[in-house]
C-alpha cells in the first residue's frame, strides 16, 4: 500500500483528521504552477498551516488518540513535502524546456554592428612608424609648413641655383608686405629635414628625433605624384654616433615595416645636407627578392634615403662636428603605404572614397 | 646615361659578369637602373640595299622597294618616310627574330594586295635606340647581306644608370672606366693620342681672346686644315647610337665622341666662318642676338656668357653653339673649342634660356678645368683620321689664373671614428690611390685629390670615398644609445593622438583632403569680407589643380569629399579630418598654422546590418560625437552657445568654448552652401581648434571614490517657456544638486497636448547618493524640492507629475 493510500485510511479513522487530510491531498493535487505549489506548502507546511494546526490542537484531543494522530500529522507532512518537491521539479524541468525553445535564435544570422571607424591609412602608417622610433629612444617635434627658405634650402647646404629651388620645383608664398625688406622668402616646405635644423637650433644634443609632416613639391599630379605629400624625417646626434648606427637603426625599421626576414641594403646617394649619403632598399617582400611586378623584376624595393649629417649643416646651427656626429634620414609614407599594401596610384590617399578608407 | 660595356673595355679590362658588374656600380653609387643586352635573340636581320622605289599601286603612303639582300632581290612594302633609292637600312628576313618587338618568328605578309619579303626595321624595332619615327638606315660602307649584329657589332651590353649630380666625372666612359677600376682593382687604360702636326703653325691661323677670365679660366683650341666632312665610321656611329646621341657628321660626331668620352663639352667652329679667324670670350651685350643652332632667336642680358668673333656672337659659351659657325658640308678648317667655364654662370644661364645640352649640363656640375688639352688633342687626332685633314702645330691654351689642386688633411682615425669600422691606414691608403690620389703618408695623410673630382673638398668627401670603395655594406650595424628620458610622446602629442582614436572609435572615417583651396571657396561658405578666415596665406606659383591659397578653414575640403563619395553613390557619410589651417601672419613673420578637427555628417546614421535602427542624422548626433571627445581630450567644461555661423543654417548652429576661448562651431550647413558645392541633402559639420582643447585638457585628473551605498533615482519633468535654452535647466539642477547629487542625464524633450502651447517639458533623470551611508527618503526629498524651488524661482518652471502628486493640478 502506497504512502497515500495508507494516509487516506488512517484518517477515515480519525473524523477530525479526515477533513484535513482531504483538504491538504486536495491543494497538492490542484497545485500546477510554480506558484501554486508554493501556496500548497505554505498553507500545509507553513507556520500556520494544517499541519502545524495539527500539532496545535493535539493538547485538545484524548491522551490515547495522540501518538495515532501525531504520526498521521508527520506522515502527511512528509508525503506533501515530497509531493511537491517532485511537482516543482517536473515544472521547472518542462518550464526549461520551453524556455530554451522559445529563446532560440536563428545563430548563422549576421550580427549588428556598431558603425566602425577608421584612422585613415596614411595615419596608420605614421604611427606604426613612428611607434617603432619611440621604441628606440626617438621622441617627436613638429614644424611649420609654411617654411623659411633658409631652413628648407640655405640651412641644409642647398647651392643657391639648385633646380629644387625654382619657381618651377617649389610653392613660394606672396610676401605680405612688398614694400618693407623681408628678411626671407618664406615657402611650403619641400620635405621635413627643416625640422632637423629648427631641432638642433633650439636645443643642445643628444637628440634623437622624429618628425613627421607634410611637404609640398609643385608636381604635375599624376599616379605616383601629389603635390602635397606626407614625410617622416628622423635625425639622432649625440657624441660617437657613426654610419654603423644609421645602418643598424634602419634595419631595424625597415624590418619592422616589412617583416623580420627582409634584407636590407645601403646604396650610395647624394644628397646636400648628408655625408656620406645612402639610399635604402629592402628585399621585396611579395616576391622575396627573385623579381616581380611591384619591384620591377629588380628584387628590390626603395623606402627611404637617408645618411651622416653634413658638417656644413652642423656649422649652420653652431655645432663642433668635431663634438657631434650624426645621422638623418626621410621617409615617404605614401610609398610605404604604396609598398605595404600593394596600391598602385598615389592619388587614392588623398580621393578618400569610402570604399578605400573602409579597407584599412 | 647610357654606358656601352663594348666601349668600356677600351679603357679598363673586365672579367666579371655583366650582371655582376653592374651590381658593383649600384653598389658604389652610381646606380644601374636598366641592364640592356643588345642583339640578344635578335636573328634574321640583315643589311639591304634599296635599287630601286616604286609608288605602291593601292595606296599613296606606302612604297614598294626592291632591295638587294646580298644574294636575290626582293619586294618589301615600306611606310616609312626616310625609305630613299640607294640608300642600306637593316632587312627583317621572313624567319627573323625581333625580341623588342615580340618573342614571336616573323612572317611575311601581303599589304593592301602585294606581297612583302620581309620588312625594314626602325632603330626601336632592333633595340639599339628609342627611335620610332623612321627605318634604321646604315652607313654606304655597311657590308649589304651582312648579318646586322655583326654590321653593327651589335653583341653589346648596355648599362643605363643614374649619375649622382656631385659626380660629373661619371658622365662620361672615361669616368665610369675610372670606378670600374678602382671597384675591380684592374689598370686604366688612357685613350690613344698620336697627333701628328703637319699643318702650318696655330699661330697664324686663329686666335683667342678672354675678356672674363672669371667665368672663363681656361679656353684651349686646335685647327685641323683641309678637312673634309663626311659621314663618321660604322664604328662610331655605333658607338654614339650605343650612347643615345645622333650620328651627324665626322667633324661633329668627333665632338661629341670625344664629350662622351672624356666628359669635355667640346665645340667644331668653322674657322674660316669666324671673323678674323678670332675667337672672343666675353659676357653678351645687353639686348644682342643670336641665333642657336637649334634654329631659335635669342636675346641675351648681359650676364650671359658667349663665345664670339670680332662682331658677333658665334656660340651661347658652354650651352649651345650657334647657326652662322656650324660645320657643314662646305667647311674644310675646323677650330676645336675645349674650355673650362664657371659652372653657375653655365647654370644661370641655361636656366634664363630653359636650354639645357649634353655641354651644359657638365659644365654646370664642373668639368676638368686641367682636362681641355687631352680632350683637344684627343678630337683633333680622331678628326684628322677620320676626315684626311691635317693638325696645325700647336695649340692655343689660354689659361691666365691657374686653379691650383686641392689638398686635403685626412685623419684615419676620423675615418673610422664616423663609419664605426677599424679600416687600417694602409687600406685607406689603397683606397685613395685607386681612385687617382696623390697621398702624403704622414699621422695625418696628404691627399691631392686629382682635377676631375671636383667633388672632394673636405675630409668628409674622402670618408665618402673610403665608404664608398671599402663598399657600404661592409660596415657593421649597431644601435645608438637613444634619447633616454626623453623619449616618448609628449601629453600634447598623447592627446593629440587621442583625437582621432575617440571619432573613429565613434564611427568615423578619417580623411585627408589638400591644405590648398581656392578663394571662391569662401565665397561660396558665405564667408563675410573681412572675416578672419579671409586672412589668407597666397601661393606665388600656384597649380591650376589645386588652388590658390592655404585653407584657413577644412570644410571646402570635407565637402569636396562627399561630394566624390555621394556621386559614387555612398550617401550615409561619417567623416573626420584633422590637420592644419593657415593664416596670414604679422609683417614679417611666418604664415600662423593651427591644428583642427572637421567633422562631417550626412545620410542614414545606423548599425551595419539589419534591424531597422537606421535613422537621418541631426544636429544631436554631430553634438554627441563632439561631446565624446571633449570626454575622451579629460575637458570639463566646453560651452554650446547659439550661434549665427554664416556658413551654417540659422538657427541651428551653436558655438563652442572652453573657458575664455572659442574652440568653433558645429551645426547644420546652410543649403546655399551645400548648393555652392554642388552637394544635395543636410550635412551637420563640426570646426573645432584643436588648440584651446588641449590646452583645457585635465590630464591629471583625480579618482573619485565609488559609492558603498545604493544610490536614488528620481526622474522630474521641468515645463519651462519653449525660447529658454535647456541647457540652462540642467545647469541650474547641477547647481542647486547639493552634495548627493551624482548625476543629471536629459532623457526626454516633449512638446505636445500634454503640454501649455510656447512651453516644452524637459525629462531629467537625477541620482543621488552618499558616500558615508544610505539616505533616507526625507533626505532626498529635501534635496529634490530645494532643486524644485529654484527651477521654479529662476525659470517659474512648472514640474509635471510631481505637482499631481501633491494633488495640486496644473
Ligand atoms: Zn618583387
């Protein structure tokens, strides 16, 4: 005979039992929710419910009746808590159940984004570059764009007649004030290397600075000139430094830019304001060096020029080339950006189509 | 220029590959930009001889030749224009192999109804010049039949490179032998020079006069007598071909034979065309003229320097020679100019009359003022081989003011001090002898440096040398010290960077547009007269593409941009640019240059993807974004007052400042304005100075403690008259918000029936709490209706909801 069957019985006995027990077997059956099984359990179990009334009135009844009535109290207790624990179990199980199904989602759905930025390339560019500079010891300093012709040529040991200096090369700016004795022609910066001379004026060494900002040449524009370009210029001078230390810094760059397992080589230049000059080739990284369409078949690819500062431009801002060596080198992010990513017109940098800049 | 390594080898012998070769020059500085390997593939090519030219009969341009190929006769159909009966020109066979043009065999063809054995070929077709225009003809003596690469010892290498321009030695064969030499450690051998004198003195023959010994320092001369002009050899015309310069006669092509040879600009007068046999060096009147051989008239100033005779000029000195002197036919007696001239009067010169020649372009950089003897003597040899004259005895050299050689002091410890290498002394030693020096051994070493290196002055240009030679690639690489503590970013730059993370964290595109714009520009932002954006920097030479004046403002631009991307199609546009804007500065001072930051709106404003929250952009969403980088730049207080920007549309457009200074303005752009630049729909811009940002930056701002206790949240509904400006309501509430109040966010702006008419309800959503405990409900109450009381006072605000409450209706 089961628990319940047995319960039943023993109250038919007991008259003042009967009702109880009915009513309380009656709640659990009833109970189908959650909710209402907590109602059963309060008012069967609770501190005020059948049960404890049970308990309450036991005083009331005969002395021989009671242990018959009190075990009769705990079975029901016992039963109805076990009952409803296995409801409330079954409830949860199935509520679960169609929870989880209600709450599915189609998971191969694309998800919503927030609208995303970009910094633009060429700002990518710069800031990889510059940060692998800072990483080496390099801070930054900016100057004008409107520039002095004699940062821009006289200071950096540029011939008077050199063809850059031409109306043809370079943007001059109208003087303000055509009466008055202007002290210089004042022009859009040719490339960054004016900011060495600024830099080294106004500070005493050991520098080692990086400069990066536009520049300005008056070029037919076309695939692979703009008027307006963007240079990074760097420079260090302090005591000892030799062209082992150019070597060794643009390696490291160049390696940075273009992978670890690039070669790098120096080639003699010329420039006005280094001595010696070097331009710097990296070993192309589409094709490893065995010739393709982005090096022209050479293996090669040229990123920057670079060399010893000339002790001219050292007498220029008041250093002893004898206390102070140093190197310089400019960069043009353009054509690294060109060179990084495979883009093949200049002029893309500067159109800004969305579709472009989204790329990046 | 272009170097023929056939040529080459009469000067210095080479072993090594010619792709090894021309590595080494790379290497060395004088960088191989092309290796062409002439006659390499080419096959069935042959020298014909044109008997005779018929009109082809179904068309009037071209021509049918019947050409002798050494063993038949054949018909080809020729187009070209300088096809002449008698003449050789090279003969594509049927079979015949043209690598420059295709790797493909050639075939014969029928043209316009008859067809052609073969085809003649043009300079191009057979690689040994650029030369499209015409049919490669040959020299009579060219052997016809004769296989062309042998006609023309076409087995050749040709390296095209770049010259450094403080390296005019280098342009020439004698030059590059000189560095292959030095690189290879072979032996240079100089060009042969025999001259044998049998005419009559110089003396009485010419004479030469220099007025101007500064611009002028050294003219030399020779005479040849009886000679008679003809077409150069095979040889040399080839060799001139292999260098890129046009065979033109024996007399002229010596000239230049000997230019390339040597890398003197050398120039043939006819002496007998030179009044009074008499050359004259002197600076050109002001005004005279004269007419160069290129045909044109020129007037000269009287800073230019000219050859001439005893009236008239006969030559622009160094730059280009003139029409009245030139050899020709006719010509027997030959002067043989070989001068040193100052190379920046070449230069202002050549400059003022935009020509620049193979003469002036070496003279320019400076030529060997100790060479013009060996050049004269040298090209009055090979003329009077080539064209039977006779040498007069002697030369003429005037030369007043000998340049006396440089010598420099070399440390060799400095040597190794500046390229970080341990190069001993006697290898530095080496090196300088390789390359001509003249070296007293000393602790200190002297260095004659020879005359053709008018490069090396200092000791620096010998460390150059030594680098050079020793090969760059040999110093070994290391890391300088570094710049230590101040190293690094500074805040500002920190900050700077800072702008553009927090817009495009925010969505968006970062663009570049020029510094240039255009006048009409302003014009067209209804920019006023008088405005400080018309405080313009103007370019001298602008280009016609990009404007004639530096942006003072970087709105024209960021519309030019969406103008590009609307016409491609791309509408929804969130752009930023940050850069700078010139202005014009104070007499005498640089243009002023201020950072800014542009930001553009238009189109949908939403997520990538679907669920329909896509919305037009407003003036709230540019104010958002403006507000965020005022969060992200640590600013506390920037200030949005209306404004009545001209640019903008009124009523929309507020300005922005922190503290005493105005940072800009945001709003929505005046449709005029989007009209001016040809763009359609609403566009909210922001120009802010970046300046007055940064500097209100709190980058040191201090933590504040986070809350223990729970904190209270009341919403109030503020009815104030429809003109007061919002901002004033949550001031006033953050004001009177006492100590607990954490935080006042709008959430809701309604007009409506709910509402009086000229009113609108602000919805505010207020925090409070305590650091020290958890407040009680009177406590906020309190607070609450003190921040009430004043609304009420300062704006007799009317409080919607809470009067309910209190059962006071309204
Ligand atoms: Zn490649």
């Amino acid at each position: 005979m089961d628990v319940r069957q047995e319960l039943v019985k023993l109250a038919e006995s007991k008259p003042e039992l009967a009702y109880l027990v009915r009513e309380s077997l009656e709640a659990v059956d009833r109970s189908g929710t959650l909710l209402e099984i907590e109602g059963a359990r309060l008012a069967i179990l609770g501190k005020k419910g059948r049960v404890s009334e049970i308990f309450k009135h036991l005083s009331e009844v005969p002395a021989e009746d009671r242990p018959e009535i009190g075990r009769v109290a705990n079975m029901l207790r016992r039963y109805v808590e076990a009952e409803l624990a296995r409801k409330s179990e079954e409830l949860k199980e199935s509520d679960a159940e169609a929870m989880q199904k209600r709450q599915a989602l189609d998971v191969t759905l694309p998800g919503r984004r927030a609208p995303v930025g970009r910094k633009h390339l060429l700002t990518q560019v710069i800031e990889e570059v510059t940060s692998i500079f800072i990483s080496l010891g390099y801070w930054i300093e900016s100057g004008p764009e409107a520039e002095l012709d004699y940062y821009n040529f006289e200071a950096l040991n540029t011939p008077a007649y050199h063809p850059s200096r031409s109306l043809l090369d370079t943007f001059y700016i109208m003087k303000n004030e055509p009466d008055k004795n202007s002290p210089d022609d004042v022009l859009l910066r040719t490339h960054t290397s004016p900011v060495q001379v600024r830099v080294m004026e106004s500070r005493t060494p050991p520098l080692y600075v990086v400069s990066p900002g536009k520049a300005y040449r008056r070029e037919a524009i076309d695939a692979t000139h703009t008027a307006m370009f963007y240079q990074v210029e760097g420079f260090a001078v302090d005591r000892g430094i030799h062209m082992g230390h150019l070597k060794g810094t643009l390696e490291v760059v160049a390696r940075k830019l273009f992978g670890s397992e690039r070669r790098v080589r120096f080639r003699p230049d010329f420039f006005p304001f280094t001595e010696p000059s070097a331009e710097v080739d990296v070993s192309c990284h589409v094709c490893e060096g065995k010739g393709c369409a982005l090096c022209k078949g050479i293996g090669w690819l040229e990123i920057l020029g670079c060399g010893m500062i000339d002790p001219n431009v050292f007498e220029y801002v008041g250093y002893d080339p004898e206390e102070y060596t140093g190197f310089a080198f400019g960069m043009g992010i353009e054509r690294i950006a060109m060179l990084k990513y495979g883009i093949e017109d200049i002029r893309l940098f500067y159109e800004n189509d969305v579709r472009f800049l989204r790329q990046f | 220029m272009r170097v023929s390594l056939e040529w080459l080898k009469d000067y210095v012998d080479i072993a090594v590959p010619s792709n090894e070769l021309a590595e080494l020059l790379s290497m060395s500085g004088s960088s191989v930009d092309r290796v062409i390997e002439e006659g390499k593939g080419l096959e069935g090519v042959v020298v014909g001889h044109v008997v005779e030219v018929r009109p082809h009969p179904n068309a009037d341009k071209l021509r049918i030749a019947i050409v002798d190929d050494g063993s038949t006769m054949r018909k080809i159909v020729c187009g070209a224009p300088n096809l002449k009966e008698g003449k050789k020109y090279a003969l594509a066979l049927p079979g015949a192999r043209l690598p420059s043009v295709s790797d493909k065999t050639m075939h014969s063809a029928t043209i316009r109804g008859v067809k052609s054995e073969g085809m003649f070929t043009s300079g191009a077709e057979l690689g040994v010049n650029e030369d499209t225009s015409g049919i490669f003809e040959l020299g009579r003596e060219a052997p016809v039949g004769v296989d062309i690469r042998k006609a023309l010892s076409l087995e050749d290498v040709i390296f095209d490179l770049e010259v450094t321009p403080n390296r005019p030695d280098c342009m020439s064969m004698m030059g590059i032998a000189r560095e292959v030499a030095a690189l290879t450690g072979k032996t240079l051998h100089l060009p042969q020079v025999e001259v044998s004198e049998k005419g009559p003195p110089i003396d009485g023959n010419a004479r030469v006069m220099i007025n101007d010994s500064a611009v002028c320092p050294r003219y030399t001369a020779r005479v040849i007598k009886g000679a008679k002009v003809a077409d150069s050899p095979l040889w040399m015309q080839r060799r001139l071909l292999a260098a890129g310069a046009r065979p033109i006669n024996n007399i002229v092509d010596v000239t230049n034979y000997v230019l390339l040879e040597l890398g003197q600009p050398l120039h043939a007068f006819d002496l007998n065309l030179l009044g009074e046999k008499t050359i004259v060096v002197r600076l050109a009147h002001h005004g005279e003229l004269i007419t160069t051989l290129d045909g044109v008239d020129r007037q000269l100033d009287d800073q230019s320097l000219v050859i001439a005779d005893t009236s008239k000029p006969v030559a622009l000195a160094g730059v280009m020679g003139g029409g009245d002197s030139e050899v020709t036919e006719r010509t027997s007696d030959v002067l043989i100019e070989s001068a040193y001239f100052e190379p920046t009067s070449i230069l202002r010169t050549s400059k003022r009359l935009g020509i620049r020649t193979e003469a002036s372009s070496r003279f320019e950089r400076g030529t060997d003022h100790e060479g013009t003897k060996l050049a004269a003597e040298r090209a009055a040899w090979l003329m009077s081989e080539l064209s039977g004259g006779v040498v007069a005895a002697g030369d003429i050299d005037v030369y007043p003011n000998p340049i006396s050689p440089v010598s420099i002091d070399l440390r060799p410890e400095r040597v190794n001090q500046l390229l970080g290498t341990q190069i001993a002394k006697n290898e530095t030693v080496e090196i300088l002898k390789k390359l001509e020096m003249e070296i007293e051994d000393n602790d200190v070493l002297k260095v004659r440096v020879p005359s053709f290196r008018r490069d090396l002055e200092r000791e620096i240009d010998l460390i150059e040398e030594i680098a050079r030679i020793h090969g760059y690639w040999k110093i070994p690489s290391a890391l300088p010290a570094g710049g230590g503590m101040d190293a690094g970013l500074t805040i500002g730059q920190r900050l700077e960077e800072r702008v553009t993370d927090s817009l495009s964290a925010q969505g968006l595109m970062e663009v570049w547009t020029d510094s240039f714009m255009r006048v009409e520009d302003l014009d067209r932002m209804r920019v006023p007269q008088g405005d400080r954006l018309r405080d313009l920097v103007t370019l001298v030479n602008p280009l016609a593409e990009t404007g004639e004046v530096m942006r003072t403002t970087i709105v024209p631009g960021l519309l030019r941009v969406a103008a590009r991307n609307i016409n491609r199609g791309i509408k929804d546009l969130a752009l930023f640019e940050q850069g700078r804007v010139f202005f014009a500065g104070e007499p005498g001072e640089l243009p002023v240059e201020r950072q800014c930051v542009d930001i553009l709106l238009s189109g949908e404003k939403g997520t990538y993807g679907w669920g329909g929250d896509e919305r037009e952009v407003d003036y709230y969403d540019l104010k958002g974004l403006v507000e965020n980088l005022r969060a992200a730049l640590k600013v506390k207080d920037l200030r949005f007052e209306a404004g009545d920007c001209p640019c903008m549309m009124p009523g929309t457009c507020a300005e922005v400042a922190v503290g005493e200074h105005t940072v800009g303005y945001l709003g929505r752009l005046h449709p005029e304005v989007a009209d001016a630049f040809h763009v359609a729909g609403e566009f909210y811009i922001a120009e802010l100075a970046l300046e007055p940002l940064l500097d209100a930056s709190e980058a040191g701002h201090e933590y504040r403690p986070l809350g223990r206790f729970p904190s209270v949240k009341l919403d109030i509904a503020v009815v104030v008259d429809e003109e007061l400006a919002g901002s004033s309501v949550g001031d006033s509430i953050y004001r009177n918000g006492g100590e607990f109040l954490q935080s006042v966010r709008l959430f809701d702006l309604y007009h409506g029936p709910q509402i009086p008419h000229g009113k609108k309800s602000l919805a505010y959503a207020l925090e409070f709490a305590s650091t020290e405990r958890t407040l009680t409900d009177e406590e906020t109450r309190v607070e609450l209706e003190r921040i009430i009381d004043t609304l009420r006072e300062e704006f007799g605000a009317q409080i919607r909801g809470r009067e309910q409450d209190q059962g006071e209706s309204t």
